[in-house]
C-alpha cells in the first residue's frame, strides 16, 4: 500500500479547512486510513478533514497542518474523537500514523479474502477504532484484488501487442485502460 508524503507547503490559514485542496493533493486524492480514491467514494464530497490527533483532546493542533489527514468520511467517523491513554501507548496501542508509517505493511496483512489481520498492537488498535475490516472494504479491497489480476493479463496483452507495428491505436488503449485502473484502485 502506501506511506503518504506531504509535499505541499500551504500558507497559514485562520481555518483549518482552507487546507483541503493542499490535503487532496498531499494524501493523492485518497483516505490515509482505507485507502480509497476519491473515483471510488463518488468523489471529493465523500471526503473530510481529519484531526489525527482529535481536536477535541489536542486543540493546540486544530489547524496545525502536519495534524491534518484527508480522510472518507467513514473513516474519520468511526476514529472520531479517540485516543489511547498513556498506558496504552506505552504497550504500543495507538492509530498508525500514515504519513510516518505504511500501515498496510508494517502493522496490518491483508488476507486473500479482504480482512486485514493485525500484526502488531498499533494495527490492533487502529484496525478496531478505525473498523477496517467492515464489509464495504472487505468488497474493496477483494475487488481491487481481482483488477490487479485483470491488470496483469492486460499487461502480458501488451507486451505481444507492442511487437505489432500495426498494433498502435490498441496498446495505446490498453495502457490508458491500465493507467486509469491502477490510479482509480490505487494500485
């Protein structure tokens, strides 16, 4: 999966939601969280501003830009305003930080039939919070399995395509199919 890189220097803003174009841009059009695209949510409606940190708990990181995750909504909702205690922390009970970390690697598995399966405390706790194992991203995540199959017929499709000169309009097609695919499932 991915660690999200935060490219963007935005300005200072009063309000923290002036941040979302910078947001959109910095998460890739996707959830820190699940990983969806916005092309798979319907679009940026779908998508919220998270406070990583609650700002209900943290309000010195209200609009504190690096606090500041795009997020679906069904994410963000179910993470809503918690946070581990100390205690927890100490033992590593925390939400995986995905801009720090790639959490579908370091603290999640994903198994063949779309469950994640925690591999450490921090992938318990944010698996559990965040609910990533909830019968919309099962089917995601199954779907987006069964199109990188797809996308890798496709490409041995391509390979014998591009040795026919008279090929040319088709693997054109073919790689603006497989781009469009891996950029909408994020693959």
């Amino acid at each position: 999966m991915s660690r999200f890189e935060r490219r963007e220097t935005p300005p200072q803003f009063e309000d923290y939601r002036q941040y979302r174009p910078f947001l959109r841009r910095d998460f890739s059009y996707r959830c820190a969280y699940c990983e969806r695209a916005e092309a798979i949510l319907g679009g940026d409606e779908s998508f919220e501003i998270d406070h990583h940190r609650p700002a209900a708990k943290f309000p010195e990181f209200v609009g504190h830009y690096p606090n500041l995750y795009y997020s679906c909504g069904r994410c963000n909702r179910h993470k809503s305003n918690t946070w581990p205690s100390g205690g927890l922390i100490a033992v590593g009970f925390r939400f995986a930080d995905p801009c720090q970390e790639d959490m579908y690697s370091e603290h999640l598995q994903e198994m063949p039939d779309g469950q994640v399966r925690p591999l450490t405390n921090c992938g318990s706790y944010s698996c559990e919070h965040i609910r990533l194992n909830r019968p919309a991203l099962l089917r995601w995540r199954q779907e987006k399995r069964r199109m990188a199959e797809q996308l890798r017929a496709l490409d041995h499709i391509l390979a014998a395509a591009e040795r026919d000169p008279g090929a040319r309009d088709l693997v054109a097609a073919i790689k603006s199919l497989i781009a469009q695919e891996r950029e909408r499932l994020s693959l």
